[in-house]
C-alpha cells in the first residue's frame, strides 16, 4: 500500500491535499486497490455545495459500486474530466489523480483526517 506523507486521508480511504483553502480530493491506493479494475466514476458537477460526509462520488468497479465521500465541506470549483474517458487511471496512479477541487468552507474539519503514519496504522487494523 502506498501513501504519501503531504496528504491527509479520511477513515472512508479518500485522500486531501491543501492548497491554501483549496483541497484536492481523490481515493486512496488502498481504496482502489479494494475496489479492483475501476470501469467508471460518476463525478460531481461544479459549483456543487457539498457538506463533509456528503456523497460526492460514485465510482463503480468490476466488484462493486461504492460511494465515496467528501472529507471536507465546500463548493465544487473542478473535477479531473479525464476520468470520465480513463476511470482505470485511479488504479494506475491514485494520488496523481484527483477526482475534484474543493473551495473549503470550514477548515477546522481537516483536524478530523489523519496524517500518513496514523492512516497507515487504521489501515493495518482494517485488514485484520
């Protein structure tokens, strides 16, 4: 499993990386990795109000469909359109990948993520 020590990740295996009070969100390589071969990623649509929690994503791989959800409240300012052609770049490189751009409206809810070595850690007890 990779991560990368800039990024903080939620309990549901999305990553964030800030950029001012901006956050980019994408799924985790261990997400994608449960996931399988990923076949199609519904992505949110710009200027979308979304709360923490909300379902912002649906992707859907040879397995399953399995929603993903924001880790931080904010309005939608992009999403990556290249998933909409190539939703199987999530499995090649999760972290180059984001699936949409955030204007964080509360960034006191990034103290609700953890840092690399903690999700590692949460990651380890889930497979048990």
């Amino acid at each position: 499993m990779d991560t990368l020590k800039d990024l903080l990740y939620s309990n549901d295996h999305e990553w964030v990386k800030v950029d001012e009070n901006n956050a980019y969100v994408g799924i985790t390589d261990f997400a994608q990795h449960k996931m399988g071969d990923i076949v199609f990623v519904d992505l949110p649509r710009v200027d979308d109000e979304l709360s923490q929690g909300d379902i912002f994503t649906v992707i859907e791989s040879v397995k399953a469909a399995s929603d993903c959800l924001l880790p931080v409240s904010g309005k939608v300012l992009e999403v990556n359109e290249e998933l909409s052609d190539k939703p199987e770049i999530l499995n090649s490189d999760p972290y180059g990948n984001f699936i949409c751009l955030i204007e964080m409206t509360d960034e006191s809810e990034l103290s609700n993520l953890m840092g690399e070595e903690e999700y590692i850690e949460f990651c380890k007890k889930e497979q048990e």
